[in-house]
C-alpha cells in the first residue's frame, strides 16, 4: 500500500539531494531532508562516517531516502577504506562476464552496507573518440556488443545484491569531444551508442539521461530536458519503463544554457523521474510544486514518477529497513575477499601491446598527467630488485584518467619529453599505462603494457606482469 502524499511531498520525493563529506553543509541537507527530498547522493565520506551520516538522515526523513552514489569502479571510488576495484575499461579488456558480474556484486554488497542501495554505474557509453574528455576508461571499450554483454553482467552483479544498477548517460555520451560538466555537447546521431542501452534496458532498475543534445531527435532541448529523448526515445521506443534520472542538474551543460528551476521543472516535464543534484534542493521543490499548481506539470505524471521511485525503495529493501548495520561495515567494506576480486581483475585486464618481457633490470621515470603517481607500482618493483640506475632499459610508468570538470585527457608533451630525456643513453624503452590508453600514442616505445587505471591492485598487477611473474591475457578493447 503506497502511503498518501500532499502535492508537495510527491514533486519532493522527484528531487535527489548532494552532499559532499569534503565541503559538509549539514544544514543544507538536513533542511532539504526535512522539506522530503527522495533522495541523497553522496560524494567522498569514509567507511567511519557514511553508514552513521545516512543513518542519521534516514531518522529525519519522513519517507525512506533512496540514497546514491558514483560507485562505478567500487565504492573504493568514493569512500576511504573501502574496496576500489579496477575500471570498466579493464573489465572489458578482459572480456569476462563472469569478472564484470563480480564487480557489480562486489560494488553493491559494500554500497548496501554503507546505506547507499543504488549504485549509479554501470557506464554503458562507447570510447570511440580518443579526445572524449570524460569517458576514456570508464567505459568498458568501443564494441556495442562487448559494453552491452558486460554492462548487463555487472548489472546482474548489483542487483543479486538487492542493491539498484543505473545504466548511464542514455542515448551514449561516447562520440562527443566536450565535457558536459563545462558545457553542453552536441550528437548528430546517438547512432551504435544507443544499442548498450537497448541491450541491457532489461538488467537495468534505472537510466540516467546526459547532457547532450542530440540533433537527430531533438536539436533544440538537452536530451536531459526533451520529452522527444525521455518519453520518445527511451520510454516508448525502447519500451524501457524502469526509472529514469538525469544527470547532475548542477552540471555546466545545464546551468550555462537555463534557469536552475526552470530546468527542473523541464526535466520533470520531459518525463523524468528522479531530479538527481540541482543546485538548490529547496528552490527545486518550490519550482515543481508551483508548476504543478498552475498545471504545468500534469498530475498523473508526477504520481507516475513517483509511483516508479517507491517501487524502486521498495525492491532495495528500504520498506523494511532504512537503517545501515554498522557492524556490517566492519565485516563487508574492504575486506580481504574484495580485495582479491579486484586484484583477479586486475590480472585479467593486464594487456601487452607490444615488445618482449620480462624485464629484470630498469630505470624507472613516474610520469603523470597531475595526478597521483603509481607510487605502488614502484614499490613492488624496489622490492623484487628491478629498479636500477645503472640498467640500459628505460620504463616509463604514465599515470593518466578523466577528470570532471577538466575538460581535457593526457599528459602534458612537456612532461613527456623531460620524462624521456631522463633516460637518455637507454637503449630500449619499455611503457606502462595506468589509465587512459591513449598516451602510448605519444611515447615511442619498444615495449609497452597498458594498465587501465591507477587502483593499488592495477599497480600491483603490472609490476608482476613485467617481471614475468604473471601472464598479459587482456585484449585492447579500444583502437589506438
């Protein structure tokens, strides 16, 4: 039996609330609570911290909180302590349903025990422009058939859990070259993108929807705020009736080119259920439920959307139980099993490129795009013996990935060339990746390995590799 709600309480549970541990505004989110929100997502927090704060949340909401998070490469992601398992782009090096079901387990058996039940991944989007500067390894590779299989797989592996998978950013954010957190870009055509989503729509509890426009649908409106892309495309072309969020509402894509409450109540129109991150939670629900008052937004819609959002609380436990265990943050989050999963993808995913291995003896340059440094990979190097100053192989460890807001991908051509002419007199170059496969494009090399991203377990998994220790079974999902 659904429980009764005034007018304001239905557009308010359409509306999902931020909260970042590293810049906390307890009263924002407490008062956004209070106004009846439907949801949370989180950003950052600790395994110390996050069951307690969701917890404490949960007590003050008069509905349950369908509470969310970017766990796409494990909680790890997000929560200090907890499992970061390796990304997308190494599940689809290895192929394996079996590893990419396996993360998903593993990804929600520690979301649920932290109170976050929907997990917002998998990624189902393409990397087929190398210059796409927020896609690279978060996607599984380039082949339809290959994101689809996996990204149905890892879903199956949420949702055996009793956690929710979100398939994300329908129609495909892959073939663009511009980051929607800075602006918003333009597809002539979702054209092969669209299939992942077609594929796995069955797996799925939820859609999020990009910001992009889409010229052969809709060349007027976000796809995030056009009925043609949400009502059309997705609900009645593809049949697809799960729930359907959009992307981050606070992101530069919308907020350059609209209103902040006038986008949310055109998402809303546009048939979107849950209204993931405006920029103020409070201003939402005041601008949905003056819409609803003058007829903007028609009734039976909003009662639609939010008969699908407590189906989706319903189906992730929080009908019986909204409150997270503590001690089974204790027992789950980061423990030995996760550990060992993300290193067995790990050691699947390692993929040669080219060259001869192993390598006993080498100089050892750490080149990064700004990031963190693969500090890991050369300990386990230090203490098999390899590095060495006197070797005549040069290894170059390249640590690159995608970051919101960046706008950009690679390591600068500078930091390259002094990187390289540290290991002048060498007479043979060897270069691992970590991350975006793409630098090896820019770094002539005899040998090369490609890691696809810069986790403990990828590190620890290319040095072992190199040394001979393991084999390189991965197959490049993408073209170089």
């Amino acid at each position: 039996m659904k429980p009764r709600m005034s007018a304001r309480e239905k557009v308010a549970q359409m509306v999902c609330a931020d909260f970042r541990f590293e810049l906390p505004d307890y009263e924002r989110i407490t008062d956004a609570v209070k106004a009846g929100v439907g949801g949370v997502c989180l950003f950052g927090g600790s395994i110390f911290d996050i069951a307690s704060f969701v917890n404490g949340l949960q007590n003050l909401a008069k509905f349950p909180l369908l509470v969310a998070s970017d766990y796409e490469n494990g909680a790890g992601q997000q929560v200090g302590g907890a499992t970061v398992l390796p990304s997308n782009m190494a599940v689809g090096a290895t192929g394996s349903e079996e590893l990419a079901e396996l993360k998903g387990r593993v990804t929600a058996r520690e979301a649920k025990a932290l109170g976050v039940p929907w997990v917002l991944a998998p990624v189902l989007d393409l990397q087929v422009r190398a210059e796409n500067p927020i896609v690279n390894t978060r996607a599984f590779g380039a082949d339809p058939a290959l994101v689809a299989r996996l990204g149905r797989a890892f879903a199956r592996g949420v949702r055996s859990e009793g956690a929710l998978a979100c398939g994300k950013h329908f129609p495909g954010h892959g073939d663009v070259s511009t980051d929607s957190h800075l602006e918003l870009p333009v597809l002539d055509d979702p054209g092969p993108g669209l299939a992942p989503f077609r594929e796995a729509a069955e797996e799925l509890d939820s859609i999020m929807v990009a910001h992009l426009v889409v010229k052969s649908i809709d060349g007027e409106r976000p796809a995030t705020l056009s009925a043609k892309v949400v009502d059309g495309l997705l609900r009645d072309d593809l049949g697809y009736g799960g729930l359907v969020a959009t992307d981050a509402l606070m992101m530069g894509a919308i907020t350059r080119t609209i209103d902040a409450a006038e986008a949310v109540v055109r998402a809303a129109e546009a048939g979107n259920d849950v209204l993931l991150y405006p920029a103020d939670p409070l201003e939402a629900v005041d601008a949905l439920e003056k819409a609803l008052q003058t007829g903007r937004l028609n009734e039976g819609r909003i009662d639609r959307a939010v008969a699908r959002i407590l189906d989706a609380k319903k189906r992730c436990g929080l009908n019986e139980s909204r409150i997270a265990d503590p001690g089974a943050v204790e027992r789950i989050v980061g423990c030995d099993d996760h550990q060992k999963a993300a290193a067995r993808i790990a050691e699947a995913s390692v993929t040669k490129l080219r060259g001869g291995f192993p390598v006993r003896k080498a100089r050892l340059e750490l080149v990064t795009d700004g990031g963190i440094e693969p500090k890991v990979f050369r300990d386990e190097l230090d203490r098999r013996g390899v590095i060495s100053k006197d070797s005549d192989v040069g290894l170059i460890a390249l640590s690159s990935r995608v970051r919101a807001f960046q706008g950009h991908v690679g390591i600068d051509p500078k930091t390259l060339a002094n990187a390289r002419a540290k290991l002048t007199g060498t007479k043979r170059i060897v270069a691992v990746s970590f991350g975006n496969p793409y630098v090896h494009r820019e770094v002539a090399s005899d040998a090369a390995i490609c890691l696809y991203d810069d986790s403990e377990a990828s590190q620890r998994a290319a040095a072992r590799a190199l040394v001979g220790e393991i084999p390189m079974p991965g197959r490049l999902p993408v073209s170089l």
